[in-house]
C-alpha cells in the first residue's frame, strides 16, 4: 500500500463552489497491497527501521512519516487511519484530518491541545450533553479551564462574552438537540477579532455544511452517527491544518499521542468505505425527515426542523449549505410533557416498529429520545430551560428503512392514539 505521508488537499477549482464529494472523488485512489481496489489495512501497532540510529532521530521529532522518516507507532500515526484522515480532510475542505477513538475524543483532544489553565471558552448553550458536562464540570476542576455559555444566534451575547477574553468559541453546526443553525461565518468573524479560533462540531450536517471553508479553525466530529451509518462503531475525527494535527501528535505535548484516544486501524477501514454513500444517505435522511416534518407542521404539531421555513434560521442554511443535501436528518416534536413523550415513543417502537427508542443519531433507521431525559440530562433543569429543552422534546433522527409513506402512517396512527 502506497503510504500517503502529508494530507495533500486535492486541487480546488475556484471557479466551482466547494463540493466535499468532489473533493474526495478528485483524492488518489489507495489501492490494496496485491492490486485490491480496497486499500490494505495496516494493522501494525509498530514499525520497522532499516538503521537503528533513526529512532532517535524520530523520537526526537527530527524524522516522521512527514518528513523523511516513517511511521513510528500505532499511538502516534498509522497509515490506514491516515487514508481515512485524508478523505475526512477531502469532504470537510481542510489540509488535513485524523481519526479518534470516539467523538468524545475528538472534542476533548481540541480543547485540551488549544487550552492552558486560565483560559476562557464562549460556548452554544445548546450542546451535546457529554459536551455539556465536559465544558461545565470537569474543564473548571480538572484544567482550570472555564465556559461561558450563551446562545449562539444572538451574535450581542456572543461578542459580549468573549469581550472578557476567550481562547476559543466552540459550537455545534445544527446544535443537539435544539436544532439551532450556526451562524459560522459571522461566528468565526466574532472570534478571531478577539483572538480566538472557532472549533465547529460538524457531527449533526456532515456533506450539508464544510465549517472550515466557511471560517472556522477546527472541525469535529462524532464518526459514529451519519458518518458511519450502520450505529455499530464508536469513533471521531479531528479536522484542521497540517501544523494542528501535527501537534497533537507530538510527542511532548501532544493531546492525542499521550492522552491516547487511537483510532483502530481497522475502524478506519470500515469507516472509510462507507464515505462513497455518505452522500446518498444523507440525502435520504433529509428528504424523509422535510415531508415528516411538514407533515407534523401541517397538522399543527410544534415540530422543529431546519428544512421548515418557519425554522428561525432555514434561510441561514440554505444560504450556508451545499444544496445537494437537504437539511439534515434530525427533526424534533415537542409533545410538552415527559408522560407524553414516552408514550409516542413506546407506541412507535412497540406498536408499529417505525423506530427505536434509543440514544444516538444518523443510523439507517429512525433512533427516537427524549433529550432533557436522557443525552441532555447533564444540564440541570435551569439550563435545560435556557437552552430550550422542555422535557416533552422528542427528537428523531430520522432513518430510510421501510417506505416514507408507510413510516408516515405509522407516525399519524402513534398520534392519533396518544389521542393528538
Ligand atoms: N457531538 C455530538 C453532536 C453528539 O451528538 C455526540 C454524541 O451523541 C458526540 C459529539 C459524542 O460522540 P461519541 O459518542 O462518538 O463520543
């Protein structure tokens, strides 16, 4: 297998907006070690060198795969995972990428590579709950790092808080669960007029929206939802420069290679394969999701979607999103009390099969929770309040199994029961 050493970008033609299936259709093909038009996995968690005296020159950051040397150990690169880095690199139009063990990987190796003890983060107050968690419990006690949570559409209350100094502005592109719209190029304005970098997490829009071709620094990702597709692997990825990922692979101070959340190299096999029909999923879960959610609209139910004019910020996606791809495949119904919620759910999975009642998103079939109960109860009541996560939120992620009508009915027959 031909070891790709540096990320290349593939060739942008200015002309054309950025397309991220292009761009990963213009990368080098890896071919397999006899030929295979799969590329070889390379499971080795150590390298061999031909001359002993050039581990020293490795470890002492002089020789790499980057730069006249090789691969060194599984923790620090591998060459599958960097195929896979590639490619993430070539959809989310960065320099380059590399893949984490989990999502939770991701954000937590960003924040701590970019952050000393002291520093300020202005964060959505709508964010994923680990996220949640990670930035208002365990960053202040463990790193002496503090967050300042607001809400991302209001640009004011975003300026005002990183007016008292910020080291990085952190948001999710289409925010968990509340569905909010990133408004990231004036975000990434905001930041770096105050010396800031704009960290993206792209996890709920991937295709949909390139953050970095739209200003901000670093994109993140949970692999485990769309990317992934099938809610078998745990995984992430980083995305940025070159000079980033390099650094959090270094060998002193880098957040990856010592706090060691590798991607296997067989993940990133796996993942890997499954990007040439990311595109068409995608596309699927957000036609699906648009006519349910109309659907819901239409008969009065409070539905939130971005795809739905009356979407606060539908206008701001169309106007940031690559229009091949639709809105996104989450969609959320608030059914105002906890009781309620639980009961659609119960009669959708236990009734009428349209779906499960589970955590997690971006399978290929419909995955429903209650968020305030469940990937948002980190927050407590109050901040469930500020961000807007009444405790009847349901939110759908919504898959392409079955036929659209047949999920529609069965939809309408759960809340015809619910007595709706
Ligand atoms: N980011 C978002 C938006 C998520 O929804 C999640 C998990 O649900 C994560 C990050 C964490 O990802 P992982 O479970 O892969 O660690």
């Amino acid at each position: 297998m031909e070891t790709p050493i540096s990320g290349e970008t593939p060739p942008v033609d200015r002309q054309r907006p950025f397309h991220p299936l292009e761009s990963l259709a213009a990368m080098r093909h890896e071919f397999g070690e006899h030929g295979g038009v799969n590329m070889s996995i390379e499971a080795s968690t150590t390298f061999t060198v031909m001359t002993a005296g050039t581990l020293p020159e490795m470890f002492q950051g002089r020789l790499g795969p980057e730069t006249g040397g090789c691969y060194l150990y599984g923790r620090h690169f591998n060459p599958t995972v960097y195929v896979l880095g590639r490619e993430l690199a070539a959809i989310e139009g960065t320099a380059a990428a590399y893949g984490t063990a989990s999502g939770m990987s991701a954000i937590t190796a960003v924040v701590l590579q970019c952050c000393v003890p002291g520093d300020r983060i202005v964060a959505g107050n709508s964010l994923y709950g680990g996220t949640f968690a990670f930035f208002h419990d365990f960053l202040p006690r463990k790193a002496g790092v503090t967050t300042s949570f607001v809400d991302i559409s209001d640009h004011v209350a975003v300026e005002s808080a990183c007016q008292r100094g910020v080291k990085l502005v952190y948001v999710e592109s289409i925010s968990n669960p509340t569905l909010v719209v990133a408004d990231i190029p004036v975000l990434a304005d905001i930041a770096h007029r105050y010396g800031a970098q704009l960290v993206v997490d792209n996890t709920f829009s991937p295709l949909i929206l390139a953050p970095a071709k739209l200003g901000a620094d670093i994109v993140v990702h949970s692999v485990t939802k769309f990317i992934n597709g099938a809610s078998d692997i745990i995984a992430g990825a980083i995305c940025g420069t070159q000079e980033f990922i390099a650094s959090l692979m270094d060998l002193h101070t880098g957040a990856l290679m010592l706090l060691g959340p590798t991607m296997d190299p067989r993940v990133a096999f796996e993942i890997s394969l499954r990007l040439p029909h990311l595109g068409m999923r995608m596309m699927e879960h957000s036609r699906r999701a648009l006519v349910l959610s109309e659907r819901l609209a239409e008969r009065g139910f409070h539905v939130v979607y971005p795809g739905l004019r009356s979407h606060p910020q539908h206008e701001l996606l169309k106007m940031l999103a690559h229009p091949d791809f639709g809105f996104g495949g989450l969609m959320s119904v608030d059914l105002v009390t906890t009781e309620r919620a639980y009961k659609f759910m119960e009669l959708l999975q236990n009734e009428d099969r349209f779906g499960y009642i589970a955590v997690s998103l971006g399978y290929f079939d419909t995955l429903m929770s209650v968020s305030a109960s469940s990937t948002s109860s980190e927050m407590s009541a109050v901040d469930l309040q500020k961000a807007g996560i009444s405790p009847g939120l349901v939110r759908i992620s919504v898959g392409y199994t079955g036929s659209l009508e047949q999920r529609w009915q069965q939809l309408e027959r759960a809340l015809h029961q619910l007595g709706d």
